[in-house]
C-alpha cells in the first residue's frame, strides 16, 4: 500500500512582483499586507477579482504605482480603489485624454 504525503504551504502569488519593491523617493518597502484573488468560472470566461491591502505607516502620504500582470488578451472592465473612507473609481480614457486629467 503507498501513502501520499501531503504538504500544504501558503504561497504568495505576488512576491516576484513586490520582492524589492519600493516607494519612489524614499526607496521605503511597499506596505502591502494582503493579497486576495477570487475567481469565477463561467461558459468558458474567466473573471478574477483581486483584492490588495497597504497600510501606510509612514507619517505622511505615499504615493505608488501598480502593473497589473495581465494576460495581452485580459480585459480590466472595473478598478475602485478605497483611500480611508474615499472610494476612488476609474474611467477608461484614451490616453492622450488620460494624461490631460
């Protein structure tokens, strides 16, 4: 009879991209502290919702820049970002129009 040794371990999807990462003008570590992927299936489509916590703990603003690691094909059809009780929705431009606001 063969047994299977099972081994669970929590794996951070994200640690390529924030390994070394940093603040632009302080060259701080980026304070991401939670990172969430919920993914539906459905008639062939796939949709992934990605949830990302910082917390700033420093004592004054930050600001940061995100890439999104996507697939050339992907769609980003929503993006809210939630600044302490601020939501913040995006508008898909084009871009010379983006730059403009």
């Amino acid at each position: 009879m063969m047994t299977l040794a099972t081994h669970k371990s929590i794996v951070d999807p994200l640690s390529a991209f924030t390994t070394g990462a940093f603040t632009a003008d302080s060259k701080l570590p980026v304070p991401l502290t939670l990172t969430r992927f919920d993914i539906l299936v459905d008639g062939g489509f796939v949709t992934v919702e990605t949830k990302r916590v910082f917390r700033n703990v420093e004592t004054r603003a930050i600001e940061a820049t995100i890439t999104f690691p996507v697939p050339v094909h992907a769609i980003l059809f929503d993006l809210e970002a939630r600044i302490d009780k601020r939501l913040l929705k995006a508008k898909a431009q084009k871009k010379i129009l983006a730059r403009e606001t």
